[in-house]
C-alpha cells in the first residue's frame, strides 16, 4: 500500500519446518495450543523508529494520547483522541466498541513516541497485534509530506509540519509460535520480512527463560501503576 509519501509492502514466506524429521508428523491439540489460540498471542519486540526532523511538542502530544485510545467506528471520527484515556470507557454498545474504524488495522496502536520525540517504539504491553500496519497508518495521516490529516481541516493539526522522515529497525518473535520477523523502514518505504517462519509446535512449549523475565518485570509494572491509580482516587 502506498500513500502521502509512504510504500508498504509485507512480505510473507511460505512457513517451512525446522526439523525436516518432523514433517510426517501429525501433532495432537494440546491443551495449552487450545488456550492460546483463544486468548490470543503475545510478541516480543526490540528497536526503534527513527523520525527526522523530531516530532513538535503539538506532534508529539497528540501520537501519545493516540497511543493510549480505544480506536473504533467513534461518531467523532478516526482522529478523535480521550482528553482523560484512562476514564474512556468507550461506546456503551459493545458492538460497536468493537468495530473497527474504516482503514484502522486494530483497536489499540502501540506505537508512541519517545520523551524527545525522535523516535517511535511499540509500548511494551503483553499483545500486540498490526504493529506494520498500525506504523504505516500513522506515517500516511499524520507524520509525511501530504499526510491524510493535513486535509482534515481539523484544528488539532494546526501545529503539524507534515514533513517527517522514517527509518529504523523493529524485530519482533511472537511467543506462540516463535515466528520471527523483521519492521525495516528506510526513507518512509516500509517493509516487513519473516526472518524465521512459525512452528505451530511451539504452542505447547513453556516460556523461554527471557520471557520469563519479561512477564515478571511486567507483573511488577502492573501493580505499581493499580497502587498510583487506587492512590489517586483517594
């Protein structure tokens, strides 16, 4: 897809076997395979997106409350940001709270600018789904020459220059399956590439010992921000 300044292309390679020996093999559901297909699929990421010239404050504000909220079919329309993300309770039609506004790849982006706004790096929470997807989105409305907001009209992006470059490295290995692939960006061409096909025989395999760190450190993150929220409504 290409648009304001922006090509993307995904490529997929067909998923080969790591064990040739393993080919004639025909594996059981497992009860934990069962359990992470319902529940969906965690992925682990390294890297960051580089953005020249750095994003301006008005820029940078905006991507982040982007970042943090719920995005569907709002009568407000696609660009619409909570003023308060964390008492957005959504569409009181759960139908609709879950309907996917048209050209959004999901409900959450977790893309978010950096303290310095010179890069993008996904947030670090436990599913992640879209992120070449979601990278391309915000390239072509908000951050290239002839981005799609530019010609909204809407006053939120009075402060946008428009005129951003994107290069970087993202490489991601999804948990379930242990696919690994590479987010390439040079010059806002974006590129996706399965640096290693997936193994649907890793779904019955317990966590690898970094996971288990990762997993830990994030539990510990999840109670310290419930302890500032209980705080803060007393």
């Amino acid at each position: 897809m290409s648009s304001g300044g922006v090509h993307t292309v995904i490529h997929r390679r067909a998923a080969t076997s790591v064990c040739p020996q393993a080919e004639s093999k025909t594996l059981a559901p497992t009860p934990y395979a069962a359990l992470a297909v319902a529940m969906g699929f965690t992925t682990d990421f390294i890297g960051h997106i580089d953005i020249t010239p750095s994003l301006n404050e008005a820029e940078q504000a905006y991507l982040s409350a982007f970042s943090l909220t719920r995005h569907y079919d709002r009568e407000e329309g696609p660009y619409y940001v909570s003023p308060n993300p964390y008492a957005d309770q959504g569409d009181r039609d759960p139908e609709r709270a879950n309907q996917l506004a048209p050209g959004q790849p999901q409900i959450w982006c977790r893309w978010v600018p950096c303290w310095d706004g010179c890069c993008l790096a996904l947030d670090g929470e436990e599913k992640i789904y879209q992120p070449t997807r979601w990278l391309d989105y915000l390239a072509r409305h908000f951050l290239v020459p002839d981005a799609e907001a530019s010609r909204s009209g809407l006053a939120v992006f009075d402060d946008f220059t428009f005129d951003h470059r994107l290069d970087g490295l993202v490489l991601g290995c999804r948990r379930d399956n242990k696919q690994l692939f590479a987010i390439r960006v040079e010059d806002n061409v974006i590129t996706e590439d399965i640096l290693r096909p997936a193994d649907a025989r890793y779904l019955d395999y317990p966590p690898l010992p970094y996971e288990e760190v990762i997993d830990r450190d994030r539990r510990q993150s999840g109670r310290r921000r419930s302890a500032a929220k209980r705080l803060r409504s007393v």
